[in-house]
C-alpha cells in the first residue's frame, strides 16, 4: 500500500510540475515576443528604413496589448484542462439545463 501512494504522490507531482511548465512557457512565449518584436523591429528599420510608422506603432500595440491579453486568456484555459476537479465544477456550472430537473433515485 505504502508504494501505491508514493507512485500516486510522485504521479501528482508529476502533474502540477507539467502545469507550471505549461503556465510559464506560455508566460514567456507571451510577454517576451514584445521585446522581441521591438528589437526586431527597430533593427529592421535601422537597416532598411522601410517601415512606416504606422506599420511600427500597429506592431507595438498589437504585441504590447494582444499577447499578454492571450496570456491571461489561456492561463484559465490550461488550469481547467490540467485539473479534473475544475472541469467537473466547470462542467456542471456550464452544462446543467437551465431549469434544474429533480435527480430521480
């Protein structure tokens, strides 16, 4: 019995570790592409000076904005999808009819 629990705790482990790697990479993936996106930017104009500045402003807002928006849009996303016991409340919370039927015995 003492081995199935280990094996359990080290699988759960396993688990909630997988999770946070998924949450950080996600984190990253995220806000690091507008640092990216600025250095790439800035060197591409430096060089060929053939962005408008339009074009730059659209790409900042849209990566300064957007991405983090996604970060915080997906992290619920993947908590729900990683944990069986948020999928049965969400589940129950989103699926029930909308009048409540009597549970029959």
């Amino acid at each position: 019995k003492q081995w199935y629990q280990r094996r359990v705790r080290a699988r759960n482990q396993f688990h909630v570790t997988l999770t946070i790697l998924l949450l950080s990479v996600l984190f990253v993936v995220c806000n690091s592409a507008y640092t990216l996106s600025l250095i790439t930017i800035a060197f591409i104009h430096m060089l060929a000076l053939t962005m408008t500045v339009n074009r730059f402003i659209w790409t900042m807002v849209l990566s300064s904005r957007m991405l983090p928006l996604l970060n915080a849009a997906f992290n619920p996303v993947i908590l729900i999808a990683r944990n069986a016991g948020l999928r049965r409340e969400m589940r129950e919370l989103f699926c029930r009819n909308a009048v409540r039927q009597p549970r029959q015995h």
